[in-house]
C-alpha cells in the first residue's frame, strides 16, 4: 500500500511539471496536483513512523 501512495505521488509530481513547464498552462488548479503530492508522501512518512 505504501509503494503505491508513492507511486500516485509522483504521477502527481510529473503531471504537475509537465502543466506548468511543457504546456504552459496558467491556471492555478495545476498547483493543486502537487499539493496533493506533497500530501500524499506526507502521509506517507507518517504511517510509516
């Protein structure tokens, strides 16, 4: 379960880059992926402990 929290994370970390950097898009939801990224490995981290 915890590989996939990972896994999901940087799907999250990828698409975020790409919609800021390869496609340019402006829209402040794009933010909200690595948002939920940083989340997720923080969760992570967490369960772990």
């Amino acid at each position: 379960m915890r590989s996939l929290l990972y896994i999901v994370a940087v799907i999250l970390v990828i698409g975020w880059a790409l919609g800021v950097f390869a496609f340019n898009v402006t829209g402040g939801i794009i933010h909200v992926l690595l948002v939920i990224a940083v989340i997720a490995l923080i969760l992570g981290l967490i369960r772990r402990a």
